[in-house]
C-alpha cells in the first residue's frame, strides 16, 4: 500500500522519507484518539480509502458493518457516511425507515449508489462510464474548485437520477482543467447531489478515489474536505492527508544524483518484466488472437492485463506496446494488443541501454532476441519485403496486422533503435537490414526527400519505386519525415553514399523555410519542434555550417522557451488556422474521438513524455554533443533530471512501476491532463516511443556519451556496397 499527503506531493517535502513514516505516524494517531467522542460513523469496510484518510487525519470515527449497526449506536449530532461496499454489482440498502430515523434525529449522512433516495426519482438499471468525467457545477467546494472544474472518475458505474441540486455532474466534456465548452451538447447525469436538508447522496462510488485513481489529487482533496466539513457541520475541518497511488519517484526540488539516475535506468529496464509485457507464443493463439480486432483498428487493440501467473516470452516473439489510457474501477490498466515493428527496435535499444550503464548482462540476450525477431522471424520483413524483385523490399510493417503499411517515422526509430542497441552490444549481424531500410526509404522518398505520412504496399507495387523516388513532393510535417532524414545524415557520415546527404539536407532545407506559419504537425507544433532537432543536429555532424547551426538554434531556442524550472517542456498547440490538418478538439462531443493533445489551451502547464519530453530529451543531448553549446547542455541535464524524478512510482500496481505516463502536470506534480486522445492518452505507457527513449538517453546523459560518438565506428560500408544494387 502506498500513502501519501497530497500536501507532501505538491510542496517541497520529500516523498520517499514520508514513505517511510506515513504508516508509522497514522498508527500513533489513531492510539492517541481513539478513545476520544467520535465524530463520525461509517459503514464500509476496513480498507475504504475514505476510512483509511480519516483514520490518518486523526478523525475520530466509528465503523460498522450495517447501517442497523451503525443507527443503533449513533450518539446525537454525529454525522454518518455509508459507502458503496457492494459496488457495482449491489446498491446500497437503506429503508425508507432508517431515512426517516436518521431525518427526526437530525443526522447528516452521505450515502453513495442508493438503492432507494426518498423524494429522489431514479432508475432501476445502472450505466457504465467510459470518457465521461466530473464536472462541478456549484460553488459548494469554494474558491478552490470552482464552477465547470473537472474531476477524474475512473471504472465508473452510476446510477441515472432526476435532481435540480446537483454539486457534481457526470458528462463528456472537453477540457484540461476547466470544461472549456461547458455542459453544452452532452448529456449531464448527477454525480452527487443534495437529497434534502440533511442529506447528500453520490450515483456511484466516490470512497475508493486511491484504489480507482481519481484526479487530480489536489482537486479530490478539496472535495472530500468540503464533504466531510459538511458532514461532520464543521467548516474549520482541515484535511491534511490524502492516500495516492501512484506517486511521482522524487519531489520536485529532491537531488537527482547519478545513483538515481542509474536506478531510473534499471527500474525502466525491469518495469518491462514486471509489466509482463514479453510476449509468449501460447499468447498468439489465446489473447493476441482474441483482443485483435479482425478490422484492424489500432484503436480497438485493448484487452485485459497480462498477469505473472500466465507463460512469459522471452523476447523472441516481441514485446506488446504498454498499456491503454484508461483506468479501471480497480486502479488496473488494460493492455494493448497491437504489435507493432518500432517497438522491438527501440525496446531492443533500451534493453541494451541498460545492460550498458549497469553493467547486468540479462539484458543483451533479450536485446539480441527481439531485434532477431524484428528482422527475421516476425514477418515484417517478410513477403514484397524479403523480395529482392520487390519494389517495396527492405520496408518494415507498421505492425502485425498492418503487414503492408508503411510509416516512414516509424521505420527511422526502428532503425534508430537497431542501430544504437548494436552498437552498445558490440553485436552488428544486423548491418544489412539496417542498410537495406534506410535505402528502401531512400529510393521510396520525393526529390525533395519527402516520402508523405504513410506509404501503401499495393502502391509501390503498382507504381513502382522509381515513381516515388522522381516525384515532385513536399511535406513540412517533423513528425513524419524528420527522422528519417537522421537515418540518411547517420548512414551517410559512415558509407560516404552522396544521395543521403542530398535528400536529407534538402528536406530539412524546404522544411525550414517553412518554419513555424506552413509547418504541419500531429496534435501540436511543440512535437514538431522536438522532432526536427535531430536530423539539425546531426546535418552540422557532416556540414557545419553558420546556417545549419542558425536553423538548429532557431528550433531548439523555441523550444527552450517552454522549458520550465523543474526541467519538463510545457506543450503547445500553436495556430490551428495555419494548420489544416492539426487535430485539436473543438467540442464536447469530439472530445476522446481522434488523437489529440493533453492540452486545452496553451499554458495549461503539461509536459509530453510521449511526443515531445521523449524525443526533445535524446535529440537535445545530441545537439548538445554536436555543437558543445552549454545552453544546450543545462536544457539537457534540466530535463534529464525531471524525468528521473517523474518516474511512476508505485506499490500497488506493479505493473506501472518504474514506467513513464504520457501525462505529467508539473504545477501539481501529478499525473494528470486531458485524457482527449483516443489511442494514447494522459495514462498510457508505450515500451517504444516512451519508455525506450528515456531510458536509453538517460544512460547517455550518465555516460557523458552522445548516441552519435558511440556508433561512430560501427562498420556499414560493406553492408552498403552488398545493398547499392536497390537504387540501381
């Protein structure tokens, strides 16, 4: 069980010691009062978060098992709370007698998920939630919570009613901190309400807000004081202490020394075991088979957790991506059941990243399996792929159900990941597909050296390679083209192969001239930014230049400009007018239908480990490493240490343990932001792009290494002359 004060995650105390000394000090309190007059009585059992929170509050309280128990010792004046104990397959029992028994005494109560609310209509069936969030809509909870704030209800199952003195709705809202559109075109259900004079009732469960993962914490702090000061008629009433799981690793001003950050790198390494995330063959049949829609929606790929009393891979039939964003009743995540090629690369690097800086050798086998998978066993390079005749030979899949779908962003990390795990093995049998890759790629991209959002198999077939490689085609979009124009700067600065050079510095030159006011992006121009440091930073590698040292400064010094003091890079939307094709929710109704950003506004004060913090933090140190400019340095360091910091840390779900969320907000210090996105959203964890990233560049960061100075020496030229045949 982890506790912890809400108070202790949002100010400068130090959350590993209070950790340690919670529990101890919660039992103390209880010793000292516990034969003062209660102030409360509550039916539920003895591990309700609500119980729990008051026990270490230090609120004397009495618990029953039934609301006879508790009725029948009730002394005057004390309030009553009656949890949901039977939820949500069973509604709360009181009879209309025992209202009217409490009513004549003058009892407050609240009660949660009635099966019976005199004067209230309500129905006989409960629904389940799923993007629907907490909406006040009262100035009950005071300055602190204001009308339209929003509140996460994870796992909710409610209970539909009629009341016109709602404090808390339940409806599908957009939004970050605020419902930016209101409570307009959605349906508004109570959430919890006034049932009375002396009564408050809740639709469903509120009690288990630690278990279910309510947020934000300090927003569910003010609820629950507001609550009991009404419950307990006392408006002085401090809460002080509130249970949270899970936790970020380190408070925000703790020292990040280089233990931490070599412990950051082996809890990354060992989450993916933990998380049971390797995948066994005996999964294909049962529950990759079964949580993989036959349509092919990535979108659907969610299925239970895998759990460690089930086979476990070994990583040569690949890892799954991570978890889903959405969060169950029980704190559980679900799994996503999409294999996708990226991810075994980048996995590979991490593991390989780990067995480099801490010197345990259980993670090279498993980096050697994953990328002999990835290459050979998979099939994604398998069929046209594997086909020397092929004009879509050396092209990886996206992933297992998309066999002949191309990500050209998607192939460069990939690659990147192959790369970089091969050469901190010392291992490069892989030197030809690498090469192969890149060049398919090469000879698949525009003129200009643009290749477009995603490629179709049965079109390079049909057209032929030469069409692609001889269009005029131009896409200012990072996100996609960017990196794999790193690829091309990389394979260049070691073959010498004159078109890598050519294609990469013309993309990035066309893509730069149309920086910021015709530059696309995916769901924010500050993902875009970080994208495009890279391939700057590695084109001064091979031509440095005052030119190409202004554009990387021009990029990295607008970014840097969002960087705040803890060392997280706040997100940005930029101007939607300008960009036709970014995908921003522009209503309650569209909220949680398409990707989206985990922000609102610009300014909501969110850091991005997904699309932004991840790639800012590898391409920022290779910037630093190329240019020797300090300013690059600090921003490097700055960020390094936020991420050690924000290291999901927590005891009851081992499974998240040592990860990364997509989500951080730094003002709170807490895992929350809009959970828009209908694929990735503010809880979701990804072995690759997240996990890998960080991990592996924290290693870096603690080598004082760039990734370029240590694969400067692997040898590709012979794997290159074998593989010019493809641009023949």
């Amino acid at each position: 069980m982890n506790i912890i004060s809400h108070e202790i995650l949002t100010s400068a105390g130090r959350l590993h010691k209070f950790l340690r000394k919670t529990m101890t000090v919660a039992c103390a309190t209880i010793a000292l009062t516990v034969s003062a007059t209660p102030r409360l009585a509550l039916v539920g059992n003895d591990d309700n978060d609500l119980y729990r929170t008051l026990l270490l509050n230090g609120v004397e309280v009495t618990r029953h098992n039934t609301v006879d128990d508790a009725i029948s010792s009730l002394p005057k004046g004390i309030g009553l709370i009656v949890t949901a104990t039977g939820y949500p397959e069973k509604r709360t029992e009181i009879s209309a007698e025992q209202y009217a028994d409490l009513s004549r005494r003058g009892t407050r109560i609240y009660i949660e998920y009635p099966a019976l609310l005199p004067g209230c209509e309500m129905a006989d069936s409960t629904v389940s939630g799923r993007l629907e969030r907490g909406v006040v809509t009262s100035g009950f909870f005071g300055k602190n919570l204001p009308e339209m704030s929003i509140l996460g209800i994870n796992g909710c199952t409610y209970i539909p009613a009629n009341t016109k003195s709602m404090l808390v709705a339940y409806a599908k809202v957009a939004g970050f901190d605020t419902a930016q559109f209101g409570l307009t075109d959605t349906e508004v259900h109570p959430l919890l309400f006034f049932a009375g004079k002396d009564r408050m009732a809740s639709t469903t469960r509120l009690s288990h807000f630690c278990q279910s993962r309510f947020g934000p914490s300090d927003s569910w702090k003010t609820v629950w004081q507001c609550v009991l000061r009404w419950v307990m008629r006392d408006n002085k009433f401090t809460l002080g202490i509130l249970p949270v799981d899970p936790v970020a690793t380190l408070a925000p001003d703790d020292n990040v020394d280089e233990n931490a950050r070599i412990n950051a790198v082996r809890r990354g390494a060992k989450w993916l075991s933990k998380a049971n995330l390797f995948i066994h063959p005996s999964w294909e049949v049962t529950e990759i088979g079964k949580y993989q829609p036959k349509n092919g929606d990535p979108n659907l790929f969610f299925g239970p957790a895998i759990t460690s009393d089930m086979l476990q891979g070994d990583g040569s039939r690949g890892v799954m991506e991570g978890h889903g964003s959405t969060v169950l009743a029980d704190g559980s995540q679900l799994y996503r059941y999409f294999i996708r090629a990226d991810v075994q690369g980048e996995t590979a690097m991490l593991l390989a990243s780990a067995a480099y800086v801490t010197g345990d050798k259980q993670y090279s086998p498993v980096a050697e399996r994953l990328l002999d998978y990835l290459f050979y066993s998979s099939g994604f390079r398998g069929g046209a792929r594997n086909d020397p005749d092929s004009c879509s030979y050396g092209l990886i899949s996206w992933a297992n159900t998309h066999p002949g779908t191309f990500f050209n962003d998607d192939n460069a990390r990939c690659i990147l990941g192959a790369i970089g795990a091969s050469a901190m093995m010392d291992n490069q049998r892989w030197n030809r597909y690498i090469v192969e890759n890149i060049l398919g790629n090469l000879r698949t991209c525009s003129k200009q050296g643009f290749q477009g959002n995603a490629l179709e198999q049965r079109d390079i077939q049909r057209n032929g390679w030469r069409y692609y490689n001889e269009r005029d085609f131009v896409n200012p979009h990072p996100h996609f083209e960017s990196w794999m124009w790193a690829c091309y700067l990389w394979l260049y600065d070691k073959t010498g192969y004159q078109p890598l050079l050519d294609k990469a510095r013309e993309g990035i030159r066309i893509t730069m001239e149309a920086y910021p006011d015709r530059w696309l992006s995916q769901n924010g121009i500050q993902q875009e930014r970080a994208r495009m440091i890279l391939p700057l930073a590695w084109l001064i590698r091979v031509e440095d230049t005052p030119q190409h040292r202004e554009w990387l400064d021009t990029v990295v010094s607008k970014l840097l400009e969002s960087q705040v003091e803890c060392g997280a890079i706040r997100e940005e939307l930029g101007s939607s007018a300008q960009d036709k094709n970014k995908i921003l929710v522009t209503s309650n109704e569209a909220y949680g239908k398409n990707e989206a950003s985990l922000i609102a506004i610009n300014g909501d004060p969110v850091s991005d480990m997904l699309y932004t913090c991840n790639f800012s933090f590898f391409s920022l140190n290779e910037a630093a490493h190329a240019t020797g400019n300090p300013r690059y340095a600090k921003a490097v360091k700055q960020l390094a240490d936020f991420l050690v910091r924000i290291q999901v840390n927590s005891p009851a779900h081992p499974d998240i343990d040592g990860a990364w969320f997509r989500a951080f907000d730094y003002d709170r210090w807490d895992y929350w932001a809009s959970n828009a996105d209908n694929g990735w959203g503010a809880w979701c964890t990804l072995t690759g792009w997240i996990q890998s990233w960080i991990v592996s560049t924290e290693a870096l960061v603690h080598k004082q290494k760039s990734y370029w100075d240590i694969t400067s020496d692997m040898n590709m030229k012979d794997a290159m002359k074998k593989s010019l045949w493809m641009m023949d």
